[in-house]
C-alpha cells in the first residue's frame, strides 16, 4: 500500500476485516476489499474462538458455532 509493504495478516489486522484472504481494487480515492470467508478457511477461528470463551462461551458452543451440524458425544 503505497510504499509499505504490509503482510495480509497484518492488513486484516490493522483494518478489522474477517480475513487475510482478500482481493483489493483502487477505485478513484478509495480501495474497494473483498474478503473471502474467515481466516483460512479450513477450520476454527482462533482469534474468533477466543472472543467467543471471553463471552464465557463453552468448548461445545464454540465449536459448534464454527461447524455447523456437528454433535459431540462421549466415547
């Protein structure tokens, strides 16, 4: 950007968006984003996970809230 050289994870970061996964168009004075899911797409959030266990959210809720359909069982 300019004459930076910012990493993706460091422009997610630095502007808030879901993900590092992301296309970007100049548009006039403006950059346009598109992000493309959250974080890297195979699996949970950790920064997601966490903010949900800091609402006092359980390991069943938060996993389930990433994979949907899911049941957990003992074994």
């Amino acid at each position: 950007m300019g004459n930076l050289e910012l990493a993706g994870v460091e422009v997610r970061s630095l502007l808030g968006l879901r993900s590092a996964d992301f296309t970007y168009q100049v548009e006039g004075n403006n950059i346009k984003f598109s992000v493309i899911g959250y974080g890297h797409g195979v699996g949970m959030s950790q920064t997601g996970a966490d903010a949900l266990a800091k609402q006092e959210k359980n390991y069943e809720e938060i996993i389930k809230h990433f994979y949907t359909g899911v049941e957990i069982i003992n074994m």
